[in-house]
C-alpha cells in the first residue's frame, strides 16, 4: 500500500486551485444524522436541497490529496509504465508535447512529466502538453468518446470497463433508488465491457460513439460516475457529489465509490468513504496532469470490482431484470443485487442468504446503515435456518469508547427487556485488519491519523432476530403497544444498564409479530452512551461556519459540549439523533437529557399520517408538507427554531394534525379521532403553557398511553 504523506492532504475549503497544498489542524463534529444521502422517504429530494444537505454531511470532511492517484494506482500502473503510455498517445498523434509553443522532444517531455509526478522541481517554463482530439465544445458524448478514445489506444484491448454516457438526457439515470427522483442523472459512468457486448469497441478510434446495451446502462452496473461542466470547477465538483450518493445508495455493496469530473481541461478524482471525500484534481494540459490523467484513465478501465470500492463479501447475483418503461416500450433492465454476505470472525465464518433490504441510509459519510433481512445458510447445499434474522452493516465512529456491540451486550447482561438485542457481531477485517476508512481504504499511518481532522470509521456487522417496521401496525391499540415497549426499553436501558439511547425513531421502534398481543421493542444502540461513566460536559468554542462549508452560513460562535464518548482527542457532536424526531431544544444546543427522547418517541406518532398514505401495511410512503421539510433543511438552529414555536402552539399542533395529514388517515372519521386523541393526550404530557416540560418521566409518558388503551373507543378519542 503506499503511504500517505501528512504534508500533501489538506481540508478543501472550497478553493480551485490544484497546487495549494496546506495542512488544517481545525476539528469539527461529524454531523448529526442529516445526512442527504438517508433522508426519511417522506423527505423532499430537490436537487438543490439536496446539494445543500450534502454540504452540511460533508462539512471539514473533504480533503484534497496530492498523492490520491498514486493510491489508487499505484499497485497495477506505475510512474515509469504511464510515461510510456504517454509515449503511445504521441506516437498515435493524440497528444502532442509543445515549449514556446514549439513541439518538445518526447523524451524530454515525458522526463519532465515524471519528475512531475515524483514532485521533484521542475523549471518554470514547463511543458504544454496538446490533445489535438479534446472537444471545444464539450457535451457528453464528445466527452465520453474522446475519454474512451484515450482508452482504447492505452488500454490496448485489455480493458474490463469501459466509459458511456447514460441511455437518455432528460430522465434520472435508470433503476435509481425509488425516491432519490429528482436530476440524479450523471453526465458520464464507467460500466462493465459485458454492456457491450454486442458491440465492437474499437470503432471508438475512429471518433464515433458506440452505445452500450441499454439494459446494462443502470445505477445498478455502474461502477464510477462523472460529471462535465463548460468551465466552473468548483459546480462540477459539487454536483457530482449528488451521484456519488446515487452510486453508494444504489449499490449497498460498497466499501467506497468513486468519480470524475471535468472542467474545462481540468480532471478531478473522488474517492468517498464514510469519513468523507478524498479528492485531487489537476490540469491535463501539465506535465503531471497529464501523466496522473493518463494513469488515471487506464488504472479505471483496467481494475477490479474490488479495486473500484465494492465488497467482495457481498456476493452478487447476476442477471436479475428488472422491467420498467422507456420510450414508450418496457425495457428489461439488468441489475446486480446482493445474493449472498459472508461474515467472519474468530468463531469461524458464516454465510447469510439475502431475502430483502430492509433499510438502506448508505450515505456518502457517517454510519452509512444497511440492514437485511437474511437466514442463515446452514451447509454447501444451501440450505438455510429456518429462523428470519436481520444483519445491521454500519460504519461505526472509532473515536467512541464503546461500539453498539458492547452496549448489546451490557444490556443483555444486565437482562434489560424490550430492546431487540443482537445475537451475534462481527469485526470486519481486510486484509487480515480492521476494516476501516483511513487506514485500509486510504492507508494513513497512525502518525497521519493524529493530524487530521476527520474521524475514522470501522465496519461492524449485527445479527439480531427479525421483528415487523413500527408503520405496519394493524390497529392503533398495537401501534401504542409497539411505542409502550419501546419506551419501557428505553426506561430499562437507563436503570438496568446506565444506557442513554439518545437516538429514537420511527425506524428504531419494532413490533412483535402478527397476532402477538405483546409489547414492542427498541432496536440500535449505536449512538448509546454509557451514564455511568459520563463527566460533567466540557464546553468547546466552535465555529457554526465549519459545519455548512459553501452555502454562506451564519458564522456566529455557539458553545458546544464535547462527547464524553471521545478519548479527549476528537470534538464530537453533542446534538444526537435523526434530524426529523430530534427535540427542538436539542436542535438549538441544549444538552441531550432524556426528557429530549421522551419527546422524540411523540414524533414519530405525530409524523406517521404525514409520512404514510393510509395507516397500516398497505400505507405508501408519501412526500412530507413543507412545513415539515423546514424541520430538516438547512441549519440546526432554523430548523430547531421553527419546530420549536410551532409545538410551543397546541392549537398549531391540533389543526395540523387534523387538517394536513393525509387523506387515507381521516378515512374513518372514528378511527381518526381515536388516533388524534392518544397524540394529543401524549403531547399534552410533554409541553404544558406553551412551554416543554423538563420533568417528564418514563412513568409519566406509559401512564397517559395506558390510560388510552384502557379507554373504551367513545373516550379514547377525547383529549385534554
């Protein structure tokens, strides 16, 4: 693996300079769970919007790295092996080396270009490096095929991808994830050479366009995305982010994604890990630009599966169709999906039969959480557990104390009940170590790690046994059983285990199974702290600037408590939680306490007739209302403000709730205004004149849903 230098990774602060290469000591927070890549369903997908909570996921968490290239390439194309490439391309008349704006001899030229890449001084008056094929203008077929005609000289027919524009230019690129709908349609993709499969390649040398099969031209196959702009580096850089996140939510295989993006004659390259983005970008027309662009084109075309940042744990199934319309005919699209995922640990290895996804917030930083639902394969034959499971993938901070697997298992000791704890965990490893986002996917040293402000991410997988999603609730008495339990669990963490849960959700609340007249559970400990341990909060002066890089965002300074789950050595978030169930006062900076959760398992109630089209199994998800949206757009302190007087108002709360949920929710008159009455009954417990109370108990919360389903159906529906 080659090393990475401290003195050549800087924090991108948005400029688009190339060859400015500083060091940044400054520490943020990760963000709380606003990432754009794993909004709720209901959760507005405007492009812009997007882009913008993309800004505030990756806030101080994109570094620029003079070296990435190497990295990547490093192990299948050396410096010397791209000079000689560089020499092809002359000798084909696809490049052509100029001083003065006279020829230069190649041999000098390509000299001069390695010592460029080493990053020995070289003389001012360097090198011009012409590409007599590169399109004036630059739409994305003239891009692609000049890309691919680079490739096909380089490559000389060994290439196992290939580059293509998407099939159409005014729709999403095809078997996009269901609600990541809007302009999520990149410019340029690399796509395995099976999609041309029944065409020939090599007529890309003569300047003409090839397509690829259609039905292999989805996010599905794809294995790098891109983006081309006329001139504005930094738009170009932005946007492709928005398909990087298609990429990773599409294809939950993923250690890493990576993209291009071009920009007049600059070329850019992303790599992006769950601790953020690493980038370089340079000018192709430079001696090193041109020799990292060549590089760079034949390491892409040439690499593995593995190499391009999938999982080779995930075993994918081949072939699948997926059929869906296009120019008024039905194309049956193919797609890779995850057959198979193999899991390993001291124990042994073990190998889980995919049924189904059942959660997927792969994000392009943060936790990145995908849970299947699997069985266990028993033998070589195939044959599985008859018990269902669900295995969690997630990406868990280092810098914490106690990872979610030592929480289940202080829980289970402890016999706390009501909380689905995990059966079995896995600490995954590559290449016989951690797996983990600085040192096996961007191969710092430990000395390296120490002077950068990102944290480091380690894979970790779960099993725990399957339970029913809180919205398939088939009556509203199981619904507040589903949240009793919930919240008992929630109680007996605190008391039994010292546990803080500090994370509940809609998707964090589980029912038993159908016909059960049990109680629900809590699931996810994975933002938990241990109380027992904690100390009285530091206070830490942050700059609110840090956290939204490129939208211009207030600047004030605010005080924050640093997490008691760091070692001391890494500022961390104190605002915990999933943005849209997060309490408004921990929004605006109050400490989390655990009248804050009390207050979260109310939301998730108040916002299941805003997220769903109907109550039940059969509810769709459904798009949020705007004034939801402001919830979870845009700055914590917005947004908490604005949910904060909006729930201070139980008028507000009231009118709302009966006149703006969805329709399928007041089909029953009756039904509804039972449903209204235990909401309003449960809020009435949480804020008292107009102002939230900070002295509301576990006990006092299952009282007042106790007292709900004790009620006859006349009295459920009345209210306070």
């Amino acid at each position: 693996m080659v090393a990475r230098a401290a003195e050549r990774i800087r924090v991108d602060n948005g400029s688009n300079k190339a060859d400015s290469r500083s060091t940044s000591s400054s520490s943020v927070s990760t963000p709380v769970k606003n990432a754009a890549s794993h909004p709720h369903s209901s959760q507005s997908s405007v492009s812009e919007s997007i882009l913008q909570r993309l800004d505030f996921e990756l806030a101080d968490a994109k570094f620029v790295t003079d070296g990435l290239e190497e990295h990547l390439t490093g192990s299948r194309i050396t410096v010397l092996q791209a000079a000689e490439l560089l020499r092809s391309l002359y000798e084909a008349k696809l490049l052509t080396p100029l001083r003065k704006g006279q020829p230069e001899h190649i041999d000098i030229a390509i000299q001069e270009a390695c010592e460029a890449a080493l990053r020995q001084p070289l003389s001012k008056l360097q090198c011009y490096w012409l590409w007599p094929t590169f399109p004036h203008h630059r739409s994305e077929t003239h891009m692609v095929t000049f890309v691919r005609q680079i490739a096909t000289s380089v490559c000389k027919n060994v290439e196992t991808n290939f580059f293509a524009k998407p099939f159409t230019s005014d729709k999403n690129y095809r078997l996009t994830d269901e609600f990541e709908r809007p302009q999520l349609r990149p410019d340029f993709v690399l796509l395995p050479k099976m999609a041309w499969a029944n065409s020939e390649l090599r007529g890309t040398e003569t300047g003409s366009y090839l397509e690829p099969e259609e039905a292999l031209n989805n996010y599905k196959m794809a294995m790098c995305v891109g983006e081309c702009k006329q001139s504005k580096l930094r738009d170009a850089r932005r946007q492709v982010r928005k398909y990087i996140r298609g990429l990773k939510r599409t294809q939950p295989w993923r250690r890493y994604a990576l993209a291009l993006y071009w920009a007049s004659k600059d070329f850019g390259v992303i790599r992006a890990d769950q601790s953020g983005l690493d980038e370089d970008f340079f000018n192709i027309t430079t001696p090193r630009g041109a020799l990292d662009f060549v590089r760079t084109i034949f390491w892409l075309c040439t690499a593995s599966a593995s190499e391009l940042g999938c999982d080779h744990t995930f075993h994918l199934g081949g072939g699948k169709k997926f059929p869906t319309s296009a120019n008024g005919q039905e194309i049956q699209y193919i797609r890779r999906e995850i057959d198979e995922i193999w899991c390993a640990d001291q124990e042994g290895s073990v190998h889980y039969k995919v049924e189904s996804v059942l959660h997927n917030s792969s994000s392009i930083r943060g936790r990145g959480t995908r849970v299947f639902a699997v069985r266990e394969i028993l033998n070589y034959r195939g044959e599985l557990d008859g018990r269902p499971l669900v295995l969690k993938v997630s990406w868990q901070d280092r810098a914490r104390q106690h990872d979610e697997a030592h929480f289940n298992r202080l829980a289970s000791q402890r016999g706390v009940e009501h909380v689905l704890l995990a059966l079995r965990s896995f600490n995954c490893l590559h290449d016989g170590k951690d797996d983990s986002t600085l040192t096996a996917i961007r191969g710092y040293d430990s000395s390296l790690l120490n002077q950068l402000p990102i944290e480091d991410r380690v894979q970790k997988r779960m099993v725990f046994p399957r339970a029913r999603p809180l919205a398939q609730f088939e009556s509203l008495e199981e619904l507040v059983r589903g949240i009793v339990g919930a919240i008992l669990g929630h109680k007996e963490l605190i008391e039994k285990a010292n546990i803080f849960h500090r994370d509940v959700s809609e998707f964090n609340v589980l029912l038993p199974e159908r016909g059960s007249e049990q109680l629900g559970y809590l699931i996810d400990l994975d933002m938990a702290i241990d109380i027992s341990e904690r100390p009285i909060p530091q206070e830490t002066e942050v700059n609110l600037a840090a956290l939204f890089d490129e939208i211009s965002p207030d600047s004030r300074k605010r005080k924050r408590h640093s997490d008691s789950e760091t070692n001391g050595d890494t500022v961390k978030a104190r605002r915990t939680g999933t943005v849209p169930y997060m309490a408004p006062s921990v929004m605006l900076g109050e400490e989390h306490k655990i009248h804050h959760d009390l207050q979260s398992f109310f939301f998730v109630l108040y916002l299941l007739p805003f997220s769903y089209s109907e109550p039940g199994p059969s509810g769709e998800p459904i798009q949020w209302p705007e004034f939801i949206q402001w919830w979870c757009q845009g700055s914590m302190l917005r947004s908490g403000s604005v949910k904060a007087v909006f729930f201070s108002k139980p008028a507000s709360v009231l009118s709302t709730l009966v006149k703006d949920s969805a329709s399928g929710w007041r089909k029953s008159t009756f039904w509804f205004r039972r449903y209204v009455g235990m909401v309003m009954r449960f809020y009435s417990v949480l804020w008292h004149d107009e102002k939230e109370r900070k002295d509301v108990t576990h006990a006092d919360v299952i009282q007042v849903l106790q007292t709900w389903l004790d009620a006859t159906p006349d009295e459920q529906g009345q209210y306070p």
